[in-house]
C-alpha cells in the first residue's frame, strides 16, 4: 500500500544535525512515553512499527517513476531483518530529517538518490536492528551482542525466546543509534538486488494513486494562468468583466508575470481565461529569438571566446604541427520537458502558516515559498504526491510560488494547473548549444590532443550563481573536460585524447530561461563528445569500438564496451539494417547502447536498441531495466523531434501536436544487459538518454554517409516510419 | 443546467454547462480523479475512458454528447482492480510515473474486449497513447500477457 501522509504525525525530529552528516542525519530516535509497547511505536523520522506487526518506512525521495519508493525501502529493510511482506511505504511530510546526504536539503535529482542513501539508508536499518536487540536484551536481563534479528523479531538462540519488532519499538526508541556498525556483506543481502515488486504499482493500475492534479479539499478553487506573450513581459492592466460572469468563476488574480482566474473546476477556469483582457508590457528582450541565441554561441564557438577550464599541454601548438585536424562543430537545440502530468501545485495560506501538495523533486527550498509570501522558512509544511513524470522540471519552484501568491491574495485554498500549452511555453529549458571539437594526428596516425570550444547558456548562472563562479558552470562542460571547475566542481572525460588537452566554455546567457532536463549537463555534452569520436573514427578509418578502446581512460568503461559490443553483435547487423553506437559515463554509471535502424531514403525505423549498462551493484534490477529503457525513449524522443524554437519572444510550441512524443508503435525492441562490476553504485534514472542521440546519429550517418551535426532529425528532413 | 450522465453503472445528475468536456466532469464534478488531463486536444490518450464500450478521449467529449451512454473510467474497470490487463500490468510491473497508465489500460481494455488475441499490428493501431516514461515495451508485453491469461 502507498500512502501520502497527511499530518506530522507526531514524529518527534532529531537534534539538529549538519547537512551533509552522511550516518546520523536520520534524525534521533523519538522518545514515545505513551505509546503501550505492545502497541508498536515510532523509532524515528523514518520507521514506525505498527501493533501488528506493519514496518512503516518513510520515504522522503520524490516518485516520479524510477521507482525510488521500493529500492530506497530495500536498502532499509534488508538491514533491519525484516520480510518485505511487512514493509508499508508512505511519503512524509516534508521534514530536516530528510535532507539529502550531499546537498543538505531534501531533493531528488541528479540520479543521486541511491548513491547518496546507500550507506545512510542501510545505516539506518541496521541501528534500528540494533537497537531493537538492545530492547530486547535490557528486558530480558541478556547481552544483546548474542541476539540475533530473524523476519521482524529479536530471538534469543540460547534459550529460544522471541519477541516481535512491535513490541520492542518503544523500549528500543530510548536508545542512541549505536555508530560503527558492520553492514551486510553483498553474499548475505535478501532484499538488495532483488527484483521486488514495486510497492507504487498496485495504485498505478487502479486509478487510486494521488497526483497534485488530484489533491482535494473543501472550497479549493482551480487557478488557471494566462501569461505574457514573452518571458520579460509583465502586467500592465487587466480587464476582468468578462472573466467573472462566466460560471464558476470566482475571482480573479493578477501577479507579476501572470494573470490566474480562480474558479470551481478547471473547464470554468479556463472558459474564464478566454474572456480575459489583459494589457501587457512585454519587457527587455521581449522580442528575443532562438536564431540570435544560435547566432552568439556559434560565433563564440568558433572564436574560441570561452573560458578556459582545462588546459593540459599547448594543445593550439599540438594541432597546428599536426598532419591532419579533425574539426567538427556540433549544435544542441533547446529542449521542453513535457512532464506527462502538466505542472501543478496545490497551496493555502494563512497568516500562521503556508500548506502546500505538491509533485516537487525538491521539498528542501519550499522555505523559498513562504519567503515569498511573507511567511518565515519554518512556516510551510510540504505534502509531496506522486510525481506525472518529474524529469527536473519539478525541481524548480515557480508553480508553488504562484500557488502560493495566488491562495495569499484570493483568500482560500487553491491548485494552480497549467495547460499544456502553458508547460510547454514556460518552461526552463535544457540548454541551446554549440561545440567545436577538433583533435590533431600526427603522421603516424597517432592523436596529439583534443581542443574544444563550447558556447551556450548557463543554467547555474541562474540557478546557484556561486556555482557558476569564474563564468564555467559545470553543466556546461561535464562529459567533455577533465578537470575541477573554480567552483570547485569536478567534471569528468572518460577519454585521454594523448599529449595535449584544452577546453574552454563561453557562456551567453539570454531571455531564454534555462533549467535542468533529464541528464542535464550530459544530455548535451554525451551527443558532442560521442558524435564527435564517430566523425573522429569515419576520418580516421577505424572502428569506431576500437578507436574508443584505445582512448579510454578506464578498464571498467573498456568493459562495459566490449561487453557491448558483444551483446549488439556490432558490426554485423541484420540484412538490410544499419548500427550506431555511442557509450557515456554520468552519475557515477557506465551505459552504452547500439542502435539499429532500417532507411529508406530519409525515412528510418528503429529495430533494436542494445544497451549494456555497470551500475555498481543493482539494488532492484528490474527497475534499473525500466530506468534504462525509459532514459533511451526521452533520448530517442529527443533526437528525433526535440526541438523548442522562440520566435520575436514568443515559444513557437505549445502541445503534443507541434512537441512530438514517440509512440508505442515506433518503440524499437530493447535488450538490456545489466553488469554490476561491485565498483562505487552508480544512479539510474538519467544515464540511459545522453547516449542515445549519437548513437542513433550514427546509425544515420552509416546509413546515408550524412555526417549528422544538428538535432532533432526531423529539422534535417528525416522522418519516421 | 443539469445533465445526466451515468458512470460506472451509477446516475448522475450534473450542474455543469452541456459543453464541459466529460474528462473535467469526471474529475472536478464527481471526483474520479482516476482519468487524467495530459494535453486536452485528444492528442495523448491520458484521458481515455469506455463510452459504450468504446474507447474515447474525454477531454474532447462534450458532456451533452454522452447523455444515456455507459461510461466507464478506470475506477470502474473492474470490481477489485482484478481485470486480466490489470493483473497482467502489475506482475509486468508496467507504471513508472504511472500518470498515463489509466489510459493505457483503457484503451487496451477496449481492444481486448473487441480483439481477444490481438496482433502486434492491432496492438499498434490501438495503442496510440503517449507514455512520457517510455513504459511501451512492457505495456506491449502486458498486453499479449493479458490475452494470454484471459
Ligand atoms: S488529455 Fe485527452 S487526449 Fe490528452
Ligand atoms: S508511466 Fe509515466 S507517462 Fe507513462
């Protein structure tokens, strides 16, 4: 069963404790004097075990369908001895305790929620265990280092007596988690990498599971936007008349940048939004287009404008004395995210307090929305639901914002719901980019050095300026530098191009906003270094497996690649069909996939996408399947039509009919191979879509011999069948 | 206005204009919130319902076009979420966000009650939803499961 919970429930938080405390930011074990001990009890934030018997695991990561709700409960449950029947998950409400390992507030993103909860979350499973042994020793008058924990009860070996979990909790929640404990080793794991059932899917298939485009309450009112035909645009003067004689409409409510007409249900509001009058004053830069963004970075590109970020050798002096420089430049266009729930957020003010139900990726900077409205960080108490799709879109806060201002002003609870239309135009975008990659040869053949020139628009400039220290954010160079940025943020190449080795960043920044989009920085970046050791193979006349072998810097990425080869049976596609191949490493993870398609003249199917993935270790197999197969769609998707123009301010897009989605009939045949090489663990959710516009790219070129560098496909008059 | 709309073998008397699309009727007014919005030009199928047993988009379907019909919605699909697609959905453990997944099972419910043993190529043509979560595999999977099984 899946449950949102809808009060603090009394759970007592822990001492304060620093952000970034991997073992013990769980929070403290909370003293219940109440609580009857065999009527179970809460141990801390994160378990409660019920009277009979139920393990109630909190779990704080957002579920946007990576399937973090099962494979988090895994880790925990596989240390406290519990059997998975037992195992309850419900989200908490947003809470300290829950902040995440490496960033210090509760978020999901960056495929690091695995990563970072591995240690913490089997920590805390295994002092829960413990302390449960302590219980049971203390009552038993025992030492409870001979105490074993069997499937939910604490037996005595000796003398055969056993207690169960609920009636120990209250006992065992007196305790300080005990530090330094052994956790199991990878041959004693029960739970961990197992393909359990997922504990979301049962409501997933009945309509029952909750949504923020579900949320219910007395007197909420639908808020519907209509915004400024520009980003910089701004409100002048609204004319509401109309708008309050349609039915069901209630009132009307103008913010900033954005007029919301408020009534009982989503039809009333919108008819209300037709009869709306609003004058607008559409701002500097209002007139902006995607062409003069494309214009600026091309010309830093290949001006070489950037700032340096690696410098390794004279790489300039390495290309000029080469005898051949291999010299490609590379274009990126900017991407929507088209969550399949459109953005919503639901939010009532009061004086005393903010409340909001939210699908958010990032509950820890809801702090930012009672600033916003007046209220003190402390106030806002944050209900997360399930995620339609998260895809870094539901890490920014812009829709609980407007909730929240428009719930202050009207008075009563509201849920603000965007079209589709309004989702696809007021998003943050992934980045418009370009790169110029050269690498020189000498005689010999041999590669002397790899110079790259990249232009594009900073998401972090905006987002987390001090990130963005030096003007080179990080997302604009990972995958494609080898170095550590001035703000202190290491970016990784899993490829040494010899001697010499020179990478520089532009960054230009414009109206456009931009935003974090599933695989961020490597979404970009995995299309401008894989294509461009395609082109780098093909100049070169090798293969383009070997070539990479020959470049890699590590034995796992040589791994991961022979193995796919292998697997894809490279190099000898079925009769008629061609390949493509591109490999990545991101988030800690090593994927590649070979593509297979069959052409026919600028119309292409797709046959078979192959991928060969190490994660470390897979804690539920089954769902790094899915995550590896679903990153390749939004990639496949991507590549052929992912494409968002601005023209003279405005987004040229707005639904699925000008933003086109791949569809079932289209979906090639997958084959995933799933290595756990038992290096560092490695997260999931965003690693299956960087390599999959160069491979597919690929497969294009070795069919057509058109050398591939601007995206989507359709833009070059390729279509599917 | 009232309009009478009968859902999930159940009546209902709607105080609703006659040109409310069935899909915010279902959700707003009688709360079935089971049957998602995802696009409100029928271009994505998230909210497909049954209207006579056929499946049909209801963010296009004007409330005064379904008066006297039999409309279904996930929540009416089966008595205890035990439907053979449903059954086959879980043990192929199809969802990811599952926000679409309503959808998808209702437009593979209708094809199945019309083509018991569909054809991949009849799987194609019917299915026709968009999932954002690329869940088509396993939902092409779920589907000959069901078929299977039923
Ligand atoms: S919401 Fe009806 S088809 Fe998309
Ligand atoms: S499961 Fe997420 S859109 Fe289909």
């Amino acid at each position: 069963m899946t449950t949102i919970e809808t009060s603090r429930r009394g759970f007592v938080k822990g001492a304060a404790l620093a952000a970034g405390s991997l073992v013990l930011g769980f929070g403290l074990p909370a003293f219940n004097k109440a609580a009857k001990a065999a009527s179970g009890g809460t141990l801390n934030a994160w378990l409660e075990i019920t009277g009979d018997g139920r393990v109630r695991i909190a779990q704080p990561q957002a579920e946007m369908g990576q399937g973090i709700w099962t494979s988090m409960a895994q880790m925990i449950a596989e240390e406290l001895e519990v059997d998975w029947a037992q195992v309850e998950i419900f989200s908490p409400v947003a809470a300290p305790d829950f902040a995440h390992p490496f960033y210090g507030f509760q978020t999901t993103a960056e495929s690091f929620s695995i990563r970072a909860f591995w240690k913490p979350a089997r920590t805390v499973g295994a002092q829960a265990r413990e302390m449960l042994k302590m219980a049971a020793g203390e009552i038993w008058g025992v030492y409870p280092g001979g105490l074993q924990a069997e499937a939910g009860h604490i037996v005595n070996p000796l003398t055969g007596q056993k207690a169960p979990y609920a009636a120990l909790v209250v006992q065992a929640a007196k305790y300080s988690p005990p530090e330094n404990i052994q956790l199991k080793r990878p041959d004693q794991w029960k739970i961990i990498g197992k393909s359990i059932a997922r504990a979301d899917t049962p409501d997933k298939v009945n309509g029952s599971a909750v949504y923020g485009i579900d949320v219910k309450m007395a007197g909420l009112l639908t808020a519907v936007p209509l915004f400024p035909p520009s980003f910089t645009g701004k409100v002048k003067s609204v004319d509401d008349s109309a708008a309050l004689k349609v039915k069901g409409v209630r009132q009307v409510v103008a913010l900033e940048d954005a007029v919301y007409v408020l009534a009982e249900g989503y039809w009333s509001a919108r008819q209300g939004r037709e009869a709306l009058t609003v004058d607008w004053d559409l701002g500097e830069g209002g007139d902006f287009s995607t062409d003069e963004a494309f214009a600026a970075f091309r010309k830093a590109a290949a001006e070489g404008q950037g700032a340096v970020v690696e410098e390794r050798g004279d790489t300039v002096t390495a290309l000029a004395g080469a005898a051949k420089v291999v010299d490609v430049t590379l274009e990126a266009p900017y991407l929507a995210h088209a969550t399949m729930e459109p953005m919503n957020a639901t939010a009532h003010y009061t004086p005393a307090k903010l409340t909001i139900w939210v699908p958010t990726q990032a509950q820890g900077l809801m702090g930012f929305v009672a600033g916003a409205v007046g209220l003190e960080a402390g106030q806002v108490e944050c209900h997360t639901t399930f995620l339609g799709c998260g895809l870094g879109r539901r890490f920014e806060i812009d829709l609980p914002i407007h909730a929240a201002l428009v719930s202050k002003a009207a008075g009563v609870p509201v849920k603000v719901l965007w079209s589709r239309e309004d989702d696809t135009r007021r998003d943050f975008y992934r980045p418009g980019a370009v790169a110029r990659l050269r690498a020189g040869v000498d005689s010999k053949g041999k590669i002397v050095g790899m110079l790259a020139d990249i232009s594009g628009s900073s998401i972090l400039a905006r987002a987390v300026p001090s990130l963005a220290k030096g003007d080179i954010d990080h997302t604009n160079v990972d995958g494609i530098a080898e170095a550590t940025t001035p703000a202190g943020v290491p970016v990784h190449r899993q490829y040494d191009f010899g001697a010499t080795a020179r990478v520089a960043y532009a960054m230009v920044n414009s109206p456009i906003p931009v935003g974090f989009w599933r695989s961020v920085a490597h979404s970009q970046n995995a299309w401008f270094m894989e294509a461009f050791v395609n082109e780098l193979a093909a100049d070169l006349e090798q293969d383009p497996v070997a070539l990479r072998l020959s470049l890699m810097k590590s034995e796992r990425n040589r791994t991961v690649l022979k193995r796919l080869g292998e697997r894809a049976n490279w190099g000898n596609p079925a009769a008629g069909n061609v390949q493509g191949l591109a490999i990545h490493e991101a988030f800690g993870t090593v994927l590649g996939h070979v593509i297979e398609i069959a052409m026919n003249k600028r119309t292409l199917k797709l046959v078979k996408v192959t991928s060969v993935v190490d994660v470390g270790w897979a804690v539920n197999p089954d769902t790094v399947e899915a995550q590896v197969t679903s990153g390749a769609i939004t990639g496949l998707t991507a590549a052929l039509w992912g494409e968002v123009t601005m023209t003279k301010g405005e987004i040229d897009q707005g639904n699925f009919d000008s933003y086109r989605m791949l569809k079932l009939a289209q979906t090639p045949v997958f084959d995933v191979e799933i290595l756990q090489l038992g290096g560092e663990i490695g997260g999931i959710g965003e690693p299956g879509t960087p390599p999959v516009a160069p491979a597919l790219a690929h497969a294009v070129f070795n069919a057509t011999g058109e050398r591939i560098r601007k995206l989507p496909l359709a833009a070059l008059g390729f279509d599917l069948m | 206005m009232s309009v009478s709309l009968k859902v999930n073998g159940v009546d209902h008397e709607l105080d609703a204009d006659e040109q409310t699309p069935l899909l915010w009727a279902l959700r707003d007014v009688l709360g079935l919130t089971g049957t998602k919005f995802g696009c409100g030009i029928a271009a994505c199928g998230a909210c497909t319902v049954h209207v006579d047993g056929k499946a049909l988009r209801s963010c296009v379907v004007p409330i005064a076009s379904v008066v006297g019909a039999e409309i279904t919605t996930i929540e009416g699909l089966s008595e205890a979420s035990d439907h053979p697609l449903q059954e086959a959905w879980r043990s192929g453990e199809v969802p990811q966000c599952g926000y679409c997944q309503s959808g998808m099972l209702m437009a593979a419910s209708a094809l199945l009650a019309k083509t018991p043993d569909p054809t991949d190529q009849d799987i194609d043509n019917a299915m026709t939803n968009i999932c954002r979560c690329g869940t088509y595999p396993r939902i092409r999977a779920a589907i000959r499961q069901a078929a299977k099984n039923a």
